[in-house]
C-alpha cells in the first residue's frame, strides 16, 4: 500500500490528540486512494518495533463523536439525579454559609481574646492584677488562642474543598449546557473535553479498531 501524508491546508481536527495505543507516538496522518488515516508512526520506521494503530480518519470521528455524546449524556444523567435526591444546590449554599460564619466567629473570638491580654497585660502595668494573676491569664488566652486557630485552619480547609467542588460542578454544568445537543465533532468541543485519544491495533478477523478516549474533565 503506497500512501502519502495529506494536506488540505487544515490542520484534522483531532490532529495532536491521537496516540498509539501500544508505543505512544502521536499518529502521523495519511492517506491512500482518498481515505484519510491516521497511523503510527514507528510501524511505518520498523514493524518490529510496535505492533501498531492504523484508523481511518472517518471511523474515528465516528467513535469520537459517539463517545462524546456518551459522556454528555452521562454527566446530564448524573447532575439530574444529584439534584433530585437532596436538593443539592439548596443544600449547598446552606453549608457554605454555616461555614463562612463559624470562621468568622471564630476569627473575632481571636480577636477578643488577643484584646484581653492586652488588657491585662495593662491591669498588671497599673497594678490592678499581680504578675502570677496576668501569667495565669496569658497562658489560658493563649491556649484558647492556639485551640482556635486549630479549627480555623479545619474549617477553612473543608471551606476549600468545598469551593473547589463546586467549581467542578460548575465547569460539569456549562459543559452540559454547552454539548448538550451535539451532531458533530467541533475544534472547540474537542479542545475543551478531550485530553488525547489512544488508537489501539485493529482487533484481527475484524475491521474493529479500538479507542480510549481520556477526557479533560
Ligand atoms: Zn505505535
């Protein structure tokens, strides 16, 4: 079989993307009596040194479109279902909120106790208290100090796990919106969804050439 590379003047929409499944090389685009294909590069060097990924650049398409509108549909399914079994956003907001005010009151609670040592330590200046008095105080303030850092430091981290969900949601949900009714493979979508796409060798006795997609998400 004698083929060429093609060119059209544009670059194949899934060009970068697709791997060889078995050596990893990006797969070199050619073609032959006018189909497009993509192919491994290295089994065209030596065939000894992979066994190979040869896919015709409309089947891939195909699968590529089929498996997108999968993972659409699935992500709908999926954010439907989360919706319906908690009323999640209603849910989530009320978290937030819970937690945004305990920080909060926990930082002025810092802020109270940092001023009666202040205080204190004035009263111990004037007179009004002994030194034993204002060490006593210091070390229980600075104790009550230290315990609420400790939960500050816990809840602003359940604070960002949490935000960082929500972003993800977030990112699900426009993507949902955004793909929802797809009828074809478009440079954007495939920028924004697939990470790359691995073309393994044709499954023998068929014309069966299987693909993993890694997505973005
Ligand atoms: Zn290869």
């Amino acid at each position: 079989m004698r083929s060429k590379p093609y060119k059209e003047g544009q670059v194949h929409i899934l060009a970068g993307k697709c791997k060889c499944a078995n050596c990893g090389k990006i797969l070199a685009s050619n073609h032959s009596k006018g189909v497009k294909y993509l192919i491994c590069p290295t089994r065209t060097i030596n065939k000894e040194l992979c066994s190979g990924a040869c896919i015709q650049v409309r089947s891939l398409e195909e699968k590529v479109l089929k498996e997108t509108m999968g993972l659409i549909q699935s992500l709908a399914e999926e954010k439907k279902y989360r919706e319906n079994q908690s009323s999640f956003t209603n849910k989530k907001s009320s978290y937030k909120n819970v937690l945004n005010k305990n920080i909060m009151n926990l930082k002025k609670e810092i802020e109270n106790y940092q001023n009666s040592i202040k205080t204190m330590y004035l009263d111990k200046v004037k007179g009004i208290i002994s030194e034993n008095q204002f060490i006593e105080f210091n070390t229980s303030f600075s104790q009550n100090i230290k315990d609420c850092n400790d939960k500050l430091i816990e809840l602003q981290t359940q604070l960002n796990e949490f935000e960082l969900k929500e972003s993800e949601h977030k990112t699900v949900s426009e993507v949902i919106k955004k793909y929802e009714n797809i009828k074809e493979l478009t440079p954007i979508m495939v920028s924004d969804l697939i990470q790359e796409v691995k073309v393994g060798t044709r499954i023998q006795g068929t014309k069966e050439v299987p693909i993993k997609i890694i997505w973005k998400l």
